[in-house]
C-alpha cells in the first residue's frame, strides 16, 4: 500500500505506526490513549490528492500520534508546504514530536496544543489545505472559522464519513452547501469527505 517514491526508512516507520495503532487501539479501553490513526488506504489517498493539487500551506486537526502528519508533510514536501497540527492531548503531541523527528519531518512541523476551535480562531493563515480529523461536532465552527483564511485555490479534506455519519452529518451539509467548491465523499476506510475549489 506504501507509495513506491517514498525511501524505506519511511515506509518501515509508517508500516510501524499501523501495527502500533492496531495493537494499541485493541488493548486500551480509554479513547485518550487510543491512536485512531488514518486508514492506510484512505492516508494514500489523501497523499495522492495533496501531491497532484500542489498544496502547500496546511492545517490539521487531530495529531494524535503524527501518523496523519508524516503522511501530509511527506506529500507536501516537494512543494515546499509546511504544517501546522492541532491536538488537545499533550501526551499526544509528545509522541507525534517524536514519531516526526524519527521520520525525519519536524522542520515542516508546527505542532499547537489546546483545543482546536481556541487555536484555529489565533492562526493567520492563509491555508490550502484543511485537514479534520478529531471531534466532528465542531467541525462546522472550526470550517467557519478557517474559510476567511483559505487561499482562492483550497482542499478540504474530513475523516469518518462512514464510522460517524450522525457527528458529521452537519459539516457535510455544510461543506456540500458551499457554492465555489466541488464536493464528494468516497467511501474508502472509514469514509472521506473531499472538497476542492480550484
Ligand atoms: C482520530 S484521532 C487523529 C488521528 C490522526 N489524524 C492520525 O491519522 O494519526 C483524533 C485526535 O483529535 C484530538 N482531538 C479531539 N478533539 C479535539 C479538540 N477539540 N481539539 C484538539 N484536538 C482534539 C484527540 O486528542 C485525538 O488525538
């Protein structure tokens, strides 16, 4: 499933992370403790599309453990683009610090810890690239937030389509709504909801 560009040292470290993930997400009962990462289908296909619209500048929201990051900042590499990565949990943060620094990609890392909705209010923008992936229900706020900071060309890209339809009911209706962008959602791992304005 990893790309064929990208060297082995990032591809063991990823293949490390998914069964970390596995593991870990199988035995621990609290969700703070719980990795969540991307599916592997569903990270290459976010990779894809990063690469072939050339965005540069992005936000994620949901670190957790960086796997999502190192896949992002990958793609975003030969662009130039840097990363600015939200994540409540600061025992998070300290893995994803560490998971990026093994990879070899904190220089185009900004990691913030706190609440995303209070952070993405402070950032300046501008930004291509949104990424969510953490708490559905403010995902309506936090687009809202972020679309006076979005470049005229702009990717918006949200996790959970399928695993959580009820929590992201209302940012698909919100995304889908946006008159100068194209919207679909794709049913890979736990469904993706892509939207693009070129
Ligand atoms: C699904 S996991 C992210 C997985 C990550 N994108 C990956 O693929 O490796 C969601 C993360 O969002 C964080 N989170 C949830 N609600 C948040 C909020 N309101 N502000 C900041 N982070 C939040 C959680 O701590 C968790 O680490």
């Amino acid at each position: 499933m990893l790309n064929a560009a990208m060297d082995q040292h990032l591809r063991e470290l990823l293949r490390e992370l998914e069964e970390h993930g596995r593991e870990n997400d199988a035995r621990v009962t609290e969700r703070p403790r719980m990795m969540l990462n991307l599916d592997p289908a569903t990270a290459q296909l976010v990779s894809i599309l990063v690469r072939a619209s050339g965005v540069t500048r992005a936000v994620e929201i949901g670190t957790s453990n960086a796997y999502s990051t190192i896949w992002l900042a990958w793609s975003l590499g030969p662009a130039g683009g840097r990363i600015v990565s939200i994540d409540r949990n600061p025992d998070k943060h300290t893995l994803a610090r560490d998971n990026l620094r093994r990879a070899g990609l904190l220089d185009r890392v900004e990691l913030h810890t706190g609440d995303a909705t209070a952070i993405v209010r402070q950032l300046a923008g501008p930004f291509d690239l949104v990424f969510l992936d953490a708490d559905r229900r403010n995902f309506p706020e936090q687009i809202q937030i972020l679309l006076p900071k979005l470049a005229a060309k702009a990717l918006l890209i949200a996790d959970n389509v399928l695993s959580h339809p009820e929590e992201i009911a209302e940012y698909l209706e919100f995304v889908s709504g946006l008159a100068d962008f194209q919207h679909t959602t794709v049913p890979i791992g736990k469904g993706l909801s892509i939207a693009y304005r070129g």
